[in-house]
C-alpha cells in the first residue's frame, strides 16, 4: 500500500509540506496552543533581560538603586521562565525537528534552574544592604547565562518551526525581535485606531451624511444653532482623529503604499474640516450682510430676497460638497484599517517566511500567513 501524502499548509501564497504523518489539523491545533504562545513567552523574557544586560563593572559600581531595578527585572524573567516557559516547553510537538529543539531547550532549562534560578532564591525581592555585594556578584554571572539560554533556546525552535525557511542565526539576531516588536505595535495601534473609528461612525452619519444630504436638498446655510453639532463633529475630527492618523504615520514598519494613502487621509481629513468651517462663517456673515445692507422700497426688498436665495444656494452647495468629501475619506479610511490589520497580521504573524533570495528583501520581507 502506497504511503499516505504529506499534508500541506499554506503560508502566505506559498505552501510548505508538513512531516509525513503529522496533518494539517495536528499543526494547526499545536500551533495556536503551544507554539506561538511559546515564542511570545521567549520574546518577554529576551526583552526583559536584553533590558538589564550591563557590564560586569557596570553591575559591581551601579547605584543601589539601579541594582535593585535590575535584580527586581531578573527576578521577574525568572519568574516567567518557571511559570509560563517552562510548561509550554513541556508540550511535546507533531514536527519531529520540533521536538529535538523543544527536548533540547527543556534539558537546558533544567540546567540553568538547577545551576541559576535556584541561586537567585537565596536572596529575597527586598535585598538588605549587608547582601548588596554578593547580589551584585550573583548577578554578573546570572544575566549571561540567562541571556544565552533563551537565546540560543529560542533561535533553535524557531529554525525548527516548519514555518521558517531560516537558520537560528536570523533569530538570534537583534533584527527580529526588532522586527517583531515594531510590527506588533503598528498592529495594536491600528486596533485602537479601528474602534476608535467605530466609535465616530454613527457620529458620521448624523453629523455629516445627513446634514450634506439636508442642505443640498434645500439650498440653504445651516444657522448657526443647527450647525453645532456638525461643527463639534468636524471639531473632533481635527482635535482627535488627526493626531492619531499623524502618530501612525510616524511608526515604524509602514510600508510605502499604506503610508501613502494615510498620509492622504491624514492632510484630506484636517483640511476640508478646516475649509468647511471657515466656509460656513463666511456664509453666514454674507447673509447677515445683505439683510442688513436691504433698502427700504419694495423693489430693493425683492432684490434682497433674490440675493439671500442666490447667496444661501451658492454656499450651501460648496458647504453640502465639502461635507460630503469629509464623507467620503471617512468612510474610504474605515474600509481600509480592516484591510490594514490584516496586512500587519501577515507581516508580523512569526516573520519566518522570508524568500531566501535576500537580494529581495523589500518585496519578501513579511510573512504572508498564519498569524501569531
């Protein structure tokens, strides 16, 4: 009988053959619960200790109450490495490369508990001045080799991932931590920028689709009390959806097209508010304008009358056509975060499949697929 396929996964647009014998269900399960949870364990603690990396001179001269932060920082990563790391490297893996890197990082987490973190017990949160210096020294020997276990640990089981056309070497770099972090916090901040948007959505709809609808309809600037809550509506848009859109476009990690089109939404947005604004004053002085400038007969009246309808209809059309472009960005800028987020998702979903022709950086540098 002739042996069963091997299963595919798709990463990105490209596929990659999993192990005979392990499925995709097998992989997807093991991914979502012990893998990625497992490289967002590794990345806490290799940026927490990356954080109190000094000098062996640098943790034997340091102020005590820098040596403090720093023993407290240490004792937290300790504290992860127990407690989160340690029972996700417990979970045996369906990809056998995986499991020669998890068995490997479990042995060596067994070592340093046994030779490190125990000796770190021996001294509580609150060290007492008669144990400063033997603090200090503990430390310059722990920091390193807490360091070297997680990263070389880490770079291990990330080559191994079947996601990953990498050697350890890629992930032991600065790079991609690096490259995690700033496509994690571009990622988080669309999120807020999204609900932030939601939140304006009905405001969108009463304040600017309605009223633009309303005064083309009938040819006539809004008075002033009609116009507050249209005007505190653009208000907003000026005073807080701006800076948000600004804030963005200063992260790293946008790529060129989306950074293009924000940086539209974000010069669009503030100006037709601002053009809006100052078009509907300018309307309403020039209705005051000529009902005060009316003659007293009959025919100066008719004229006045005249002037009012062609005033009101002239203005009312640009204030009705820049509300409605106000609109339209809006509605072009929540149709396309969604797009965004799920953009940002592929890219900082591991970062593993890179193309291996690295003279192709800028078209292959994000991972296309699955997502953290």
């Amino acid at each position: 009988m002739s042996a069963m396929p091997r299963q595919v996964i798709l990463v990105g647009n490209q596929p990659v053959s999993l192990p005979e014998g392990v499925t995709a269900l097998d992989w997807a399960l093991e991914r979502v619960n012990a893998q990625n949870p497992r490289i967002r364990s590794f990345l806490g603690c290799i940026r927490l200790i990356e954080g109190v990396l000094e000098s062996n001179y640098a943790l034997l001269h340091c102020s005590p109450e820098r040596l403090l932060d720093i023993w407290s920082k240490v004792r937290k990563v300790s504290q992860l490495i127990r407690r989160q790391l340690s029972p996700l490297l417990d979970v045996p893996s369906h990809i056998p490369k995986l499991e020669e890197a998890r068995l490997s990082a479990g042995l060596a987490q067994s070592m340093l508990e046994t030779h490190v973190l125990r000796g770190l017990d021996r001294f509580p949160d609150d060290v007492a001045p008669g144990q400063i210096m033997e603090v200090r020294k503990l430390l310059c020997v722990s920091i390193g080799q807490i360091h070297s276990f997680l990263h070389d640990t880490f770079g291990a089981i990330m080559a191994a991932d079947p996601r990953s056309l990498h050697d350890a070497d890629y992930f032991l770099s600065r790079r991609f931590p690096r490259d995690i972090e700033e496509a994690e916090w571009l990622h988080s901040t669309l999120i807020r920028l999204g609900q932030y948007l939601e939140g304006l959505e009905s405001g969108r709809r009463a304040r600017l689709s309605k009223p633009a609808g309303r005064i083309r309809r009938d040819e006539a600037v809004p008075a002033r009390a009609d116009w507050e809550t249209t005007a505190e509506f653009l208000r907003t848009l000026l005073t807080g959806l701006t800076p948000k859109l600004k804030e963005i476009l200063a992260l790293r990690g946008i790529r060129f097209y989306e950074m293009e089109i924000l940086d539209r939404h974000a010069f669009e947005i503030p100006h037709h508010c601002r053009l809006v604004l100052d078009l509907h004053e300018t309307a309403l002085e020039a209705v005051e304008g000529i009902k005060a400038s009316v003659g007293a007969t009959r025919a100066e009246q008719e004229q006045g009358v005249r002037d009012l309808i062609h005033c009101h209809a002239a203005c009312g059309r640009r204030i009705a056509a820049r509300l409605e472009e106000i609109d339209t960005v809006l509605r072009d800028l929540v149709a396309f975060v969604p797009l965004w987020v799920e953009a940002v998702e592929k890219r900082r979903a591991l970062l593993l499949k890179r193309s291996i022709d690295e003279g192709h950086k800028t078209d292959h540098a994000a991972l296309e697929g699955e997502a953290l």
